[in-house]
C-alpha cells in the first residue's frame, strides 16, 4: 500500500501540445507554399519544422500518456474518445515521420511529401479536438474546486476490493471532502459526511465520470460531467440523468483509523 502523489492531471500536457500542432501545421504550410512558389527556403523551413513538431510531439506523448493511464475514467465516456485521441496522434506521428524519410531521399518526391502531411494534418485536426473535448467536457487536467473541498487526496492499493483495509486516518478528511481509493481491479470513493464516512464506486452510472472529482455537499455527491446527484450512503440517484445508483460500500472507524470492510 502506498500513499499516491496528487494525480488529478497534467497541466503540462495541455500546455505541451502547442509546440507539435504549430510546428507539424507549420511544416505543411511552408511545403505547400514550396510547391506553389518553388523556394528552397520554404522548402528547408518545412524540414525543421517537421523535425521540431515529432520531435515535441513525442515528448507531449509522455504526460498525455500518464493521463490516459492514471487520469481518464475507465470503462466512462472520455475513455473510448481517448483511445481514439491516442491513436489518432500515433498515426500523425508515422505520417510526419514518414515524410521526414521521404524527403530525407536523393530525390524526394515532393508529391509524396505534401500527401503524408495533408493527411497528418487532417488527423492533427481531428485529434485536437478530440483533446478539447477531453479537456473541457470531460475535464481530464482539470481539478474541481468547492466549498471546503481541500486538497486532492487519492490512495493506491495494490489489490482487489474485498476484505478489510485501512484506507485513511480518522481526521484527515473533513466534512464534506472526498478520497479516491485506486484498487487493482476498481476506483472507490471515500466520502466524509455530517453523518460519518461513506465509500461508493468511482464510477458515475450515467457515462463514467469520475466521481471523486465532482462536488460532495450534505451527503449528495455531483458528477462533474452532466451533474447526476447520488446519496453517498445508499447510492441512491437524487438527480439524473443516471438513472441506475452507485455501489456502495460498509467503512467503520477503529481506532482512529477508516477501515473499508470490502
Ligand atoms: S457521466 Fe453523465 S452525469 Fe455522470
């Protein structure tokens, strides 16, 4: 068991991916306006710029991958659209890539060159929006402030729910601030109440959302998604849209300690 840095996002990752879209954008731009006008200079520009947007792009993978893996919801929404996003911006990386080596030739095919980066450029387009998407509906990165919300908190455990488990100290939440629980196989929530502590599953029952990074209030946690309300205790629905309650789970204070009974 081990206590998990703050994980809610990457900040940088969003920041980062300027550098590949201006620079692979800017390639094909300076390669186009080589074809029209027959300017080395354009030519040579679109080459570095290529070289500078893979070269970012690969170094931008590296906290989008991290957020894939620890920050998108599993089994929500947000995740099909990031693996979609994920395979969208491998392809950009091949495509450019590709046009580096093609152009790199004796005798590079200039037709060919233009073709492998309209097409990256096209799928760079489609990619950024999905990444707006993910950023700004699904609010990946994104850290959901309330009233007396506190500090994000989350624990790592490595194993299943099930049987029990020391998951907090007593007084390290305060009411109405909530705990993400990572366990091998699934992502719980440990809530403190007015009336005590309360788990419930991570996972909103309308699309996914994380609940963890919603709003707890009086005993109704929100969905930063699309807003459904549940009872933490029961895991009943307040407010839809979902319509099918949250699992819950039994927690009891021993000893200054909130134990999860699993
Ligand atoms: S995912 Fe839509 S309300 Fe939670």
């Amino acid at each position: 068991m081990r206590s998990a840095a703050h994980l809610k996002g990457h900040p940088i990752h969003p920041m980062l991916v300027a550098f590949p879209i201006a620079f692979l954008t800017g390639a094909f731009g300076f390669d186009l306006a080589y074809w029209l006008t027959g300017q080395g200079a354009f030519w040579a520009t679109g080459y570095y710029l290529a070289l500078l947007g893979v070269l970012t792009a690969l170094v931008a993978a590296v906290p989008g991958l991290l957020d894939y893996l620890r920050v998108v919801p599993p089994r929500s929404s947000a995740r099909n659209r990031a693996t979609l996003h994920l395979a969208l911006n491998v392809g950009v990386i091949a495509l450019f890539g590709a046009a580096l080596l093609v152009r790199g030739e004796l005798l590079p095919r200039l037709s060919t060159v233009l073709l492998l980066e309209g097409l990256g450029t096209a799928l760079l387009a489609v990619s950024g929006w999905l990444g707006g998407e993910l950023a700004f509906k699904h609010q990946v990165g994104v850290e959901n402030r309330y009233a007396r919300a506190g500090r994000w908190r989350e624990l790592t455990l490595e194993r299943s729910v099930g049987g029990p488990t020391v998951v907090a100290a007593e007084g390290e939440l305060e009411v109405g601030q909530m705990k993400l629980l990572r366990f091998r196989d699934r992502r719980l929530v440990l809530a403190r109440t007015e009336d005590g502590f309360a788990c419930f599953e991570d996972r909103c029952t309308h699309k996914g959302g994380s609940l963890a990074g919603g709003t707890l209030a009086c005993g109704t946690v929100q969905c930063p998604w699309h807003g459904s309300q549940f009872d933490v205790r029961t895991g009943v629905v307040r407010a839809g849209p979902a319509t099918e309650p949250v699992a819950t789970f039994p927690v009891d204070v021993v000893a200054g300690e909130v134990q999860l009974r699993g």
